[in-house]
C-alpha cells in the first residue's frame, strides 16, 4: 500500500480469461509459447512437510501487523518517508500488543548493483537481517518480501521479460542463501501486489505472475537447508480477491504441488467508502456486501481446498491521508465486522500501518478506540449503532432522540454516562431494535448546550467493546463570502458544533463538476476538506484542476446532523470567488 493507490478497477469474472487462454494454459504445464521461452517449469517440493504445517501456521499467525513505510520505502534508507529508524524495542512493543505475526516489507531495488548480479548492497542486506532477527526473537511468525519492486521494475516485465526475470531470479537467489538457516517461522512472500504495464491483459498477466511465482518456489527450494520446507507465500494478480484472480492462483498451486504453500489477498473495503467518495459515508449494506463477497469467494476458492490464506494487508483507503477520512463510527462498525468475518472463515488478517495506527517511538496507538474495536475482533463480536453521534439542534427544543442498535450476536447490558449507570424508563427505553434516548436524559447531560460535544454515553453490551455516543448541540453550520485562488481557496465556516460528511459539486446546467465527474459527491480530502480549529472549508488545487475556466459550481455541504448547505463559487483563471447560495 504506503500511500500509492488509485481507484480499484471494476471486478472482472473468469470469462476474462478466455482471450488468451491457451498460452496461460501452456504455460501452466510447462510447454513454451511464443515469448515465453526460458520459462521455469514447476519445481516439486525438494522436501516433505516436516518443519511447520501450512495450514497450522497461518493459523497461529493470527493476528498480524505490518512494518509499512520503512524498509519498503523507494528513499536512500528506511527513515526516508518519514518514519523513525525500526529498533528493537518497536518489536517488541508491537508483540506485546498481542500480535503473533509480522509481515516487513522490503523494497530491493535501489540496494541491488547492475546485471548480471544484481548484487544486493552489503549492509543494507545485514540491515534486514538484523529487523527480522529482532522480529524471530520475539517469537513473530515473520513474512518478509519484495515490494515496491513490483511497479518499480517487475512491472515492466511483458517488455523485458528476460531482463526483469534475471533480475528477480537473482534477488531472491542471493536472500534464498542469506536466510537459508533462519528459523522456520520465518517464510518468504514472492512479490507485493503484482502488476503489470504494456501487456496484452489479463491472460498474458496470469502467465507472468505464474512464472514468477513459480521461479521463485523453484530457487527457494533449490536452494536446501531450512529453505526446501519453508513456508512461501504466493499472492493473486493485484493480491485481488476477483474470482478469476483467484483461480489463477489455484491454478499455480496446482501445478506446483507443494503443501507448504501460502495464499495472499488483500482488502481495502468497497472503495467509494474507503476513501469517502460517491457518497461513501456510510459503512452501509453495499460495503458489507463488497466484504463478505470477496472474503466468501476467497474461502470457496483457497480454505476449503486446504489452501491457507493470509489477508497480507487490510485497512482503508483513506488512511493513506489520515484516519479522519471516515467518520470514526463507520470506520469502527468496518473493522469491527471485518476482524469478524475473517475468523469465521479462517483467514489470518495482518493490519496494513505505515506509521498511522501504532507510534514507532511513543508506543501508542493514535486511535485507542479504534485498535480497542480491532482487538475485540479477534476473538468475539462487539455491538454498535446505527451512529455514534446524537444531535440536538440549539435553536429548538430539546426532543428524545432515537438510534437503532446492532446487537451482532450480542445482548444489550445497559447504557452508563461514564462511571454511572443510567436508568432504564427513566433515562432511555430499549424497545427491539431501537434505543431511545429521552428528552430529560439530554437536556441534564447537555448543560448550558454550548455548541459540540456535551457528553458521552457508552451503550454496553454482553461481550465485547462499548458502543460510544456523543451527544452533541449544534445550529445549521454558516458559511461567509471568500476570495481566493485555485491554489488556496478557504470557504470561512462556523460549523457549529456540526461535522461535515460530504459535498456536492455541480455546474449550471446540472453536470458534475470537479474530479471523478462520474458522481457529483467528490473525495474527502481529495477535493475538499474541514478544517475545525481555523473555521474554513478548503477547496483544493486538485478540486480546481478539474474545473472550468469560467464556470460557476454549485457546492452542497452534507453535515453529519442531516443540515445541508449551499455555496456558489466562480473560477475564472486562477481567482476563485464563493458566495453563500
């Protein structure tokens, strides 16, 4: 991941694989087409399985954590996109918070000399060596890989297929023989999210990736010691949970027959929610769906065939930016029900952090409550609601407020306002599904109603995490006049104890205005964003790079309380004007 991603492609079915289907075909027995000569063909385990069970292994690799943005950043060195130098002591930490496995990425590239050796530098290798040392010690399953490799100069493969073989074979010849006696918790990872630029599709992809993966199985096994039953990790095109990616895949381990052989997707959500575009706000059943889908297709396809199957990476898109992306509760009721689904269909999930989640130095979690949701996951299932937020507008009285809960197996307990529990009848009724909050309840909790967050509630439930409730006073934000331009354009805001989910950007004649003018809703962050502390709504360069000279927009603020606002701006040249609608 580490912060280079675009919009997933639309999913594409096994039929997809019919043009070209015989060369992928030839190819998986071994006999060469045109272009394809040199191929490797499948190497036979060189070794039975008798130093750590596959299926046993990925098991007990539950949960996993991922060392983003160090040893696989493209820089001089592992501190060159912003985090600390990895210590010991990280490790260490990281085990203690309840993690059993650990994936490092490694990006190779800039550390390997010219052909023919592709020599890898020295110290940098020792470097490695010494973090997955640190990581063996403290009793990690550990995955280490090839990068950013992948779009670096894998990619390049379909116009370079010698060179970039050559090139690959001997990167891993040379860890091959630097690992060859490392503990067998220690496995290798092929390739990171395999791609593939100037093909001729899909077929031709599947035929590159089969040949690297199967190169790759051929020199880890050819190389002896502990490294002809070691665990290897093969992922899909993409690491993708398509279904064509994945019987690609299958199509691979049966040509290699090897028990000792590991599955890898990845999962980033359903993506207009996972970067908040389109209207993605909401954790909603279309996002559920996109998740059971791909983690059911993954099941059928790999688990119940006796394939093991890593999650090497999962999370959200947006965190790319920030975890602000998606609204905390969201982002919770995505975890809390992902950590869920996995373990009822045995797949080993490894978090993706590049330094967002865990402090590589402080040690702590930047969102407590988030890893709090994550945590529980791994074992029990926690009850949520439709919202964590309550708002009660200032200008009216105050009225009950109802929420609908997600019990998700569990059973309502209670509701408490920090340390006291609340009185049922009296405070709240529970009826069904719905949790209503009264009206007396939240005039006493609301105080003088400045505007904000007034208290919070906690709903409780038989097992797992507290549900938090913030209830909150607000008005209809208020937004002011503003001249700037298309390289800093601030809309002034009082928001007013409200919060922003989403806007619209339409011209006159009613088409979309902006990036993505597929939808009218644009991406969080992307092209807009709050900015509570100095009172502004920001417009950015990359809104405005895609909007007409000339044009008037037409903005439509969604808040999180169901207030919407409107705002004309003008762009003409590089000056920007915006006037409340």
């Amino acid at each position: 991941m580490a912060g280079r991603r675009g919009s997933p492609g639309t999913i594409r079915r096994f039929a997809g694989l019919i043009a070209g289907g015989l060369a992928a075909l030839l190819a998986v027995l071994g006999i060469a087409t045109a272009g394809t000569a040199g191929a490797a063909a499948p190497t036979a385990p060189a070794a039975p399985r008798d130093a750590v069970d596959a299926v046993d292994a990925v098991a007990a690799m539950q949960p996993g954590w991922n060392l983003g943005n160090s040893l696989d950043a493209t820089g001089e060195d592992e501190t060159s996109w912003g985090n600390p130098r990895i210590t010991e002591e990280l490790l260490d930490n990281v085990r203690a918070q309840g993690f059993n496995s650990i994936r490092i990425p490694v990006t190779w590239g800039q550390h390997q000399g010219p052909a023919p050796e592709h020599a890898i530098d020295a110290a940098y290798l020792e470097r490695v060596q010494e973090v997955v040392g640190w990581a063996l010690e403290d009793g990690f399953y550990v995955m280490l890989n090839v990068h950013h490799d992948s779009w670096q100069w894998i990619a390049n493969m379909p116009a370079d297929r010698t060179g970039v073989l050559a090139r690959y074979e001997a990167l891993w010849t040379q860890l091959a023989a630097a690992f060859r006696d490392a503990s067998p918790k220690l496995m290798f990872e092929s390739v990171n999210e395999p791609q593939f630029t100037g093909g001729s599709g899909d077929a031709e992809n599947a035929e590159l990736l089969h040949e690297l993966n199967t190169s790759f199985h051929g020199i880890v096994r050819d190389s002896g010691g502990g490294n002809a039953a070691r665990l290897l990790v093969l992922p899909t095109l993409h690491t993708s949970a398509d279904q064509a990616r994945l019987d690609e895949l299958v199509t691979t381990f049966d040509a290699l027959d090897d028990p000792n052989l590991i599955a890898t997707v990845h999962y980033y959500g359903y993506w207009p929610f996972s970067v908040n575009v389109a209207g993605g706000t909401h954790f909603d059943e279309t996002a559920r769906a996109d998740l059971t889908e791909a983690f059911d297709r993954v099941h059928t396809t790999l688990v119940a065939r006796g394939i093991p199957v890593v999650l090497g990476e999962y999370g959200l898109l947006g965190f790319d930016r920030h975890t602000g992306t998606i609204q905390q509760g969201e982002k919770l009721k995505f975890f809390e029900f992902l950590g869920h689904y996995a373990r009822t269909k045995n797949i080993t999930t490894m978090l993706w952090d590049n330094g967002q989640h865990f402090q590589r130095t402080g040690f702590e979690w930047n969102d407590p409550e988030l890893f709090g949701q994550i945590e529980s996951s791994w074992t029990t299932r926690s009850g949520t609601a439709s919202s964590d937020l309550v708002f009660s507008a200032r200008s009216e009285a105050v009225t009950d407020k109802t929420l609908t809960l997600h019990t998700n197996g569990t059973t309502f307990t209670g509701l408490r306002h920090g340390d006291t529990e609340l009185t049922p009848g009296t405070d709240y009724v529970v009826e069904g599904d719905r949790l209503t909050l009264t009206a007396d309840l939240l005039t006493r909790l609301s105080g003088s109603r400045e505007y904000g967050t007034n208290a919070v509630l906690s709903a409780h439930f038989s097992q797992g995490v507290p549900w938090r409730i913030n209830l909150i006073t607000y008005d209809p934000p208020a937004l002011d006049a503003a001249t700037g331009t298309t390289s800093s354009f601030a809309i002034p805001t009082d928001f007013r104890g409200d919060q922003l989910a989403t806007m619209e950007a339409t011209y006159d004649d009613g088409t979309n205005a902006g990036p993505h003018d597929w939808t009218s809703f644009k991406e969080f962050d992307r092209a807009f964003a709050p900015d509570y502390a100095a009172g502004a709504t920001t417009l950015t360069p990359e809104f405005f790079a895609e909007v007409d000279d000339g044009s008037r927009v037409t903005l439509t603020f969604h808040y999180w309380s169901g207030t919407t606002a409107t705002y004309h701006i003008t762009r003409t040249g590089t000056t920007v004007t915006g006037t409340p609608a």
